[in-house]
C-alpha cells in the first residue's frame, strides 16, 4: 500500500466535486451577477449536457492533478483551500 502524502491526507476530493458539477445543471452562479449573459450560460449548459462519462472521468482526473499539484508547489490558492475550517475550501474549489 503506497504511503499517504500530505495532499492524501486533506479533506477535499476534487475528484467528487469536479463529478457533482458536470451532473448538475450550469447557471453561472459563480460569477458576480451580470458578468455573464443568459446567452454564455446556455452555451455552458449546452457543452456540459452532452458530456460523455468518459469525459467527466477525464475532467475529474484532470481537476484531481491539478489540484495535487497545486497543493505540492505549495500554491497560496490550494492551500488556503485545504485548510479552511469550514466548508469555506471546498465551496472555494466548486468555483
């Protein structure tokens, strides 16, 4: 069994959050109010309906590397990120 890093051992798993948004409808809720027209969201939704389970598995595993990475070079982000007392680091990565 491969010993546990530091990045193992945080309790965000981008691969679950990266799942949970390509299964739910896009809104653009994450941007400020206006930044984005009906017009771009639909578009968005549009993309992310006819995403194959291939391809979210692929996001999901990209989401996850990135994250890992981003955690190991120590990027301020991730880090404010994993060690969030709340469920402030995760809403953060649904962003």
């Amino acid at each position: 069994m491969p010993k546990k890093t530091p990045y193992d051992r945080i309790p965000l798993v981008p691969t679950i959050i990266a799942e949970a948004i390509c299964s739910q409808p896009y809104t653009g809720a994450e941007w400020s109010e206006g930044t984005l027209s009906p017009t771009d969201i639909s578009k968005v939704e549009v993309v992310r309906q006819k995403m194959t389970p291939a391809q979210i598995q692929e996001f999901s595993d990209l989401c996850e590397q990135k994250c890992r990475a981003a955690y190991e070079a120590d990027a301020k982000w991730m880090v404010k990120c994993a060690r969030a007392k709340s469920n402030r680091g995760r809403d953060q990565l649904y962003v």
